[in-house]
C-alpha cells in the first residue's frame, strides 16, 4: 500500500502538478483502506462524504432500477471515484460504490478537501480538473448510449477500460453498455 504523499504526488501528477506544500497538504487528510471483494464503500441512503482514489483492484458505482442493479461506471487503478449529487447536496445516494475485487483505495473526506480550497489555488485549480475529467466521463457515457450501436459502444468500452473489460463480470459489463448479457454475446461474437 502507497503512502498518502505518494497518493498526493499520483493525483497530483494525474491532474494538476502542486507545489510540494500544497502535496503536503493534500497528504494529510488521505486516509489508506482495503476492501474486500463484494464490500459496499458507500451504499443506499448513505450521504458520500469522501473521493476515493483506487490504487490497486475495482470498483464500481452501480445503482438499482426495477430490481435490476445497473453499473455506472467502472474504476480502476488511478481512478477517482465520486458520487457527485451526493457529495455537493450532502443528500442520500441512490448510486452505491462496490469492490469487484479484493481493492487497495485512499479516501479523501470532502470536508477537509472543501477547507483546503479556501486556502490553495492550486487545490483548486487540482479540483477543477478532477471535476472536469468526471464530467467529461459522465457526457462521454451519455452520448454514447444516445447515439451508438452496441457493438460501436461495446468496442468503445474495451479501448477506454481495458482492465475492466477483462476482469469485470459479463453481467456488469452487459448492464455498463445498456444491454443483456445475452445481447452482449452477440456483439462480442459479431453478430451486432
């Protein structure tokens, strides 16, 4: 497990470059965690208080609609994870964060990151970066689910999430790209 000043320096690296006090500070309120494949870091009704930064394994943010649980997003090593309605309305969640695998992840508690945006433009300027990746993410999944067939989404999803296209399960993967399991075969065999 890496250090909350490696964690720092590898957000940091990914998003925006800070200066080393502005890491310093950043470390400070990383908090290192496992958890174990099948383990809820946040479920329904929950209200999401932290990022998360996965350092080793896979998580995903899935949400249940007529008895079916439907993945929204999958993360793995590198990624940040964050419920975004429920972070900024501080209101329970509807979208649960699950370990797919045994999972290495570092927490950051949106209140002390809030208070570190009141004393760092670089924390902010780290910030906004971050919030535009996530939203770019969210609008990339939108316009692919209006606008692409299963196959061009399916093909899509291998070249953006390589290693959860390979250790994810068919289910997940199937309900990611909208579509059964059954259908996913299809795509995956060319028919589609």
């Amino acid at each position: 497990m890496k250090t909350p000043q490696e964690i720092a320096e590898m957000i940091s690296k990914r998003f925006y470059p800070l200066p080393d006090a502005d890491l310093d500070s950043l470390a400070s309120i990383i908090e290192s965690s496992k958890a174990a494949k099948g383990e809820l870091l946040l479920d329904n009704g929950q209200i999401s208080k932290y990022l998360y930064y996965v350092e080793s394994g896979l998580l995903r943010q899935f949400y249940y609609k007529n008895k079916r649980d439907i993945t929204e997003h999958f993360s793995c090593e590198g990624n940040i994870v964050i419920c975004i309605a429920s972070t900024f309305q501080r209101e329970p969640t509807r979208l649960l964060i699950e370990a797919l695998e045994p999972t290495v992840y570092h927490r950051i508690s949106f209140s002390e990151f809030s208070d570190l945006l009141k004393t760092s433009l670089a924390i902010n300027r780290l910030y906004q970066k971050i919030l535009e990746w996530a939203l770019m993410l969210s609008q990339e999944k939108a316009d692919s689910w209006r606008f692409e067939s299963a196959r061009k989404r399916y093909l899509r999803f291998q070249q953006e999430y390589p290693e959860a296209a390979k250790r994810a399960s068919v289910n997940h993967i199937a309900s990611y790209l909208l579509m059964t399991p059954e259908s996913l075969s299809r795509v995956r065999a060319g028919v589609l």
